[in-house]
C-alpha cells in the first residue's frame, strides 16, 4: 500500500512497489519497440547521426542541418507531416528512424514501415492462415498517432497498390494526423498523392541534399579497360558455332539488348564460365551509362568484402548507407552470384539485398555460373519467380573461342623433316 495520509484519496489502495513498476515500464517499452516495427534501425538515432551529415560541402552541410532540426523539433512534438526528399544515401531513413526512436524512447507510440513491406503485408492478411486481418491492420495505419512510410515511390505500381496507398495517405490527410515520409523522387509520385504531401497547409517537404557519395569508396569494376570494352557491338556471335549454340547466344544477346534499352523487372544470365554473361551484364551497364545513368555493377565477393571493410560496430552509419544505396540503386547488376563464401553472415545480406528489390521491383541483372537449383533457396526462388525474371541458361560453348577451321600444318618428324 502507498503510505499516504489518512485523508489522502490513495490511503489503503494497493500499489506496486518500487520494482514492480520498473519492470511493468520496461515491459511496456519492449511492447511499444515490437509494435513500432523498426527491427534492426532502433540503431539509427540522433545521437549516432552526425548533424551536418557527411559532406564536406558548406552548402550540403547547411541542407543537411536544417533537416536534422526539423527532424528534432518534429520528434518532440509530432504535428503535421514532414517530408523528407532527396537520392539514396543521403540519410533520410536515418532521420525518420531517429524521430521513431525518440518517441519510442518518451514511452509514445509509432509504427514505421517501408512501403513495399507494407503493402505486402496488407496482401499477406487476404491469406486464411493470417493472424491479422486486413481490417485491423488497414485501420491500425490509417490511425496510429504517428506514422511513419520510407521509401514511398519504391512500390510496385498495380492499381491494387495505388488505390490502398492512396486510401491511407488520403484518410491520414483529411484527419491531418502526424506522419514522416521518405521519398527518392517526391515530383514522380502520382499526381493525388505529390499534390498532398506537397500541401504547405499540412507538409513541411526537407529536402535532403545528396550525401557522401559512400561508392566512391567502393570499386567500380567498370572502370577497368576490359569492362569498358564489354559492349553489345563487341560480343561474339559464334558465328562458326552450330546453329543450336548460336541460337542460345542471341537468345541471351537479345533479351540482354532488350533489358538494356527499357530495364524493367529482372534479367537473370545463367551458364559456366566463359559463356558471355558477364560481357552482357557489363555491355548493359555501359549502355545504360551512356543513356545518362549510373548503374551499380558490382561482383558478388568483392562487394561482400567491402561490405565486411565498412563495417565499424561504434559507428555504422558510413556501412548502413553504403548497404542501403546498393539495395536500393536503380539498377544493380550482380556478377558471379554464387561464388561468395556461404556465411551466414553474406547469406544474410545478399538476402537483405536481394529480397528488398524483390518487393520493390528494382531493375537487376544477376549472372552466375550455376543453375537455380545449386543456388540458396530464398535466392534462387525469387530469381526464378517469372512473373518477375527473365531467366537465360546459356548453353554454347565459351564464346570467346569463335571455332574457325583452322589449317593444320603437316606434322613435323624428328629432325625437322616432314613426314610421310
């Protein structure tokens, strides 16, 4: 009982102890940490943010600055929505991160979610066997106290999609409840959705300017000489291959050209070495390069490597955005999946990688020298989802050994003399 005087309304109510009501917080806090959904980025807070962020620029400190403020004011007191605009890497998953956590941390509720994942999930409850309906989670988003969407525009574009996003960032709009989002590209989203997060009445749109460029720092294999060289125009045809083995390059060469000249979905390039996959892969990425944009080729073991050397346990913010812009690059071509080490360690982050740009539809280019069969599982089945990939088994001969006929000499003798 609380020891009270006689007159005071709480005189012989029972009351926890001391201890009592240090573990009834500390359960009511790993409650709020499960429900707000933030898994691994309860890491990504303001204290492990750098204020000005990373650039050296006095101008891209200034931008990154006046976010970081309005992120702190914002997770003090949530009111309206905030915006956060601008190219992977430059830190806008940490800032909304960092506002979930500290409202986590003041014992309030929040719910964040990437957007593909949430659409996801609202298809997953349509399932007999989902211990949540699609009512309770629909209204549960729709209503949270504060919500937080990453990664909007990155979804899908069915008109299934469309009209739930719509219907949840519109009934969110209407009762002008607190919501952060993130954007890569805030002017290509469809038009009912820009023209509210857009509203000045209601938005505060950051824009964050573009952070470290974290893949200077990783090797692009496509500056070597021979990767340069790797074009659609210098690919071998076999001409002097049989016509079945020909047909199986310009099967591959085709699908290769096509995927180059609108990249969409996923190209899968399967075959041993020396087949041609990684000339494609790379005539790929130069094509895209000379249409203006940056593709990120990377072989699969040298990117684990860099991931591994970024990796610092007292400050991993240089090594969450470099993971972080290579999933979700515009177009990422992955050489020699399969030849990594099989860690658990690199099993999980080419999963990570990998299954982010499943539900996001993000345009890849895998090649590897073994079949979908002889690839991990949750790899494999998502390579091999067709209503995703195309997938080509190349089964000519090694390309670079175009078989002309050759004229034999006559066979020399002992002594340099020709035989007879």
């Amino acid at each position: 009982m609380a020891r009270v005087p006689v007159d005071h309304p709480d005189f012989g109510r029972l009351a926890p102890c001391q201890c009592q009501m240090t573990e009834l917080l500390e359960e009511r806090q790993a409650r709020l940490f499960r429900f707000s959904n933030l898994g691994p980025l309860t890491r990504l807070t303001f204290d492990s943010l750098e204020p000005q962020g990373l650039r050296a620029d006095p101008a891209a400190q200034k931008s990154f600055y006046d976010c970081y403020t309005m992120a702190k004011i914002f997770a003090d007191s949530p009111k309206r929505w905030l915006v956060f605009t601008g190219p992977s890497g430059c830190g806008k998953t940490h800032l909304a991160a960092a506002i979930a956590n500290h409202r986590l941390s003041l014992g309030q509720p929040v719910f964040f979610m990437v957007v593909p994942d949430l659409l996801d999930h609202l298809r997953a409850t349509f399932s007999p066997s989902s211990d949540l309906s699609y009512d309770d989670l629909f209204q549960l988003v729709c209503t949270i106290p504060l919500l937080i969407l990453d990664d909007l525009g990155t979804q899908s574009s069915t008109p299934w999609a469309r009209e739930k996003l719509f219907q949840i960032v519109n009934q969110r709009y209407n009762a002008q409840l607190p919501t952060v989002f993130t954007t890569n590209a805030l002017e290509e989203l469809e038009e009912r959705l820009r023209t509210r997060l857009m509203d000045s009445r209601l938005s505060t749109v950051c824009q964050v300017m573009e952070g470290q460029s974290f893949l200077v720092s990783l090797k692009d294999p496509m500056e070597t000489e021979l990767l340069k060289s790797m074009t659609f125009d210098s690919f071998q045809r076999g001409i002097h291959f049989s016509e079945d083995e020909r047909h199986s390059l310009n099967t591959a060469y085709n699908n290769a050209k096509a995927f180059a000249e609108s990249p969409e979905g996923w190209l899968v390039l399967l075959g041993p070495t020396g087949r041609g996959k990684t000339h494609l892969a790379a005539a790929i990425a130069n094509y895209r390069k000379g249409q203006g944009d940056h593709p990120v080729f990377q072989i699969v073991p040298d990117l684990l490597d860099h991931f591994r050397s970024a990796f610092n346990p007292d400050n991993r913010i240089v090594y969450d955005r470099l993971f972080d812009q290579v999933r979700t690059t515009p177009l990422l071509i992955l050489d020699d999946l399969g030849t990594q080490s099989s860690t658990p360690w690199a099993q999980e982050k080419l999963f990570q990688i990998i299954n982010y740009r499943y539900n996001a539809r993000l345009p890849t280019v895998f090649t590897s020298r073994y079949s979908l069969d002889e690839i991990e599982d949750p790899l494999s089945s998502r390579m091999g989802d067709l209503r995703l990939s195309i997938v080509v088994v190349i089964t000519a001969p090694d390309y670079r050994v175009d078989r002309k006929p050759v004229e034999r000499s006559p066979r020399l003798g002992r002594g340099g003399r020709r035989g007879h």
